[in-house]
C-alpha cells in the first residue's frame, strides 16, 4: 500500500521492489548471522534445551525455503552475477527474511509467556518479588537482532522516499484502513504488557484493565502519529528526488 511510486495507483513499481529486495539481501545476513551467534553462545554456556528453540525456528524454514528455491531458479551456485540473476536471488533473500523476521516477532511473545514466567515475576501491584532471569535477557538480544535490519530497512526507505502514499485519494483511505490496524494491533499489544498488571502472583486485579488500555492508547497514539510522520518524510525526499532528476534532465 505505502511503497509505490508517487502518482502510480495500479502497477506496482518494480524498480522500488528490486532495489527493496536488493536491500534485503545484506539484512538476511546481518539477521542469519545475529541468530547464528547467539545461537552459538548459548551452546558454549550450555543453556537450556528451550532456549534454542527460536534461533532454529528462525533459521531452518528460512534458510531451507532461500536454499529450495535458489536451486529451483538454478542460482544455488552463482557463477556469473548478472542483473537478472541477482534480482532472482534478492526477491527469494526478501521472503526468506520475512520468514525468519515473523518468526521471531511472534516467537518472541511465546517465549515470553513459556519460559520467564510472565505472569508471576512481573506484575507491579502488589508483586512478592521482582527479579530479572537470563530468559529476559535473551528475550533483549532477539530484540537488537531484529531490530537492527529492521532500523537499517526503514532509514534507507525513507532516504529514498519510498514509504508514500502515491495520491490524496489514496492517502484518505490509506489513513482508514492504517487507523484500523493501529487500534487493533496497539490492543493486542496493551494485552499483552499489562496481562501481568491483570493476572498478577496468580491474583486477578480488574484495575489491571486500566493498565491494559493506556499501554494501549499510549502505543496506538505514538506509533500511528510517527508512522504518518515517517510517511510525510518520505515524501518530502521523494518530491526532492524527482525535482533533482528534473533539474539533471533538463542540464
């Protein structure tokens, strides 16, 4: 929806798409190579059997669909790297990434609920003891993991002017259905931090629901507002680009 060319509603603008998945392409690895160490670190500490279960949740049906799919293409082995080649090898880099990158996003919250006991160290009304387990800190490294390609994807996008809604039409029903998903994600995401704030030590508290719809509205707000923030700036670069392409074309 956001990442078409300015003024072009219909044809998806494969010039944007192969230079995003020609982006992708280092982001897989940075990724790959993140889960990769901290899979190795956990071996050396010898960590729990549980706590490599993401790392190869990530890695297998990433690297086994980009693998499969390379040799469907014929490109397992590169030997001569020509533009259309390597625009093949890019698109299957981008959802290889995609793969691993919601994996790890949904892996996340499991792992949180599963193994730091989230319900019964963390709630702050009333909590017998708060205390801080190595499962939390690996719960910080898988965020720095996919948090880096992540930030490295969206400034380069928005350098480019990429991120754009394409026309006023568009932007006014863009902006609804964007609004949408930010009240039901920004929900899910209250839920899911001030659950301990509802079901504390084994305890319901019904004020936890306040906790519940202010993590809510506090997210729904800042993250609605800076994306549409992010979108204008993008724009902005994108007007410039085009104005600079002009002023060149015309020398």
């Amino acid at each position: 929806m956001l990442f078409k060319k300015k003024n072009q509603t219909q044809v998806k603008d494969e010039r944007i798409e192969k230079e995003t998945n020609k982006l992708m392409t280092p982001m897989f690895y940075l990724f790959s190579a993140g889960l990769l160490a901290c899979l190795v670190l956990k071996l050396v500490l010898r960590e729990p059997w549980y706590n490599f279960v993401l790392e190869i949740a990530c890695l297998v049906p990433a690297w086994g669909y980009a693998l499969v799919k390379r040799a469907q293409s014929g490109i397992l082995v590169m030997k001569e790297k020509d533009d259309a080649l390597l625009s093949i090898r890019d698109a299957i880099h981008s959802k290889a990434f995609m793969i691993s990158f919601w994996v790890i996003i949904i892996g996340e919250v499991l792992y949180m609920f599963a193994v730091t006991d989230y319900f019964g160290r963390y709630g702050i009304i009333e909590p017998d003891e708060v205390s801080w387990p190595r499962e939390m800190t690996w719960l910080v490294v898988y965020l720095a993991i996919w948090l880096i390609p992540a930030l490295i994807v969206t400034v380069n996008t928005l350098k480019k002017g990429w991120m754009i809604w394409g026309s006023q039409k568009r932007e006014v029903t863009g902006k609804k259905a964007f609004g949408k998903r930010v009240i039901v994600g920004s929900l899910f995401f209250g839920l899911i931090m001030g659950l301990p704030e509802l079901i504390a030590n084994g305890i319901f508290y019904a004020k936890g629901w306040l906790m519940i719809l202010g993590m809510a509205a506090m997210w729904g707000v800042l993250f609605y507002f800076g994306m549409l923030g992010m979108i204008k700036l993008s724009e902005k670069n994108a007007d410039k680009a085009v104005k600079e392409k002009e002023e060149s074309n015309e020398e």
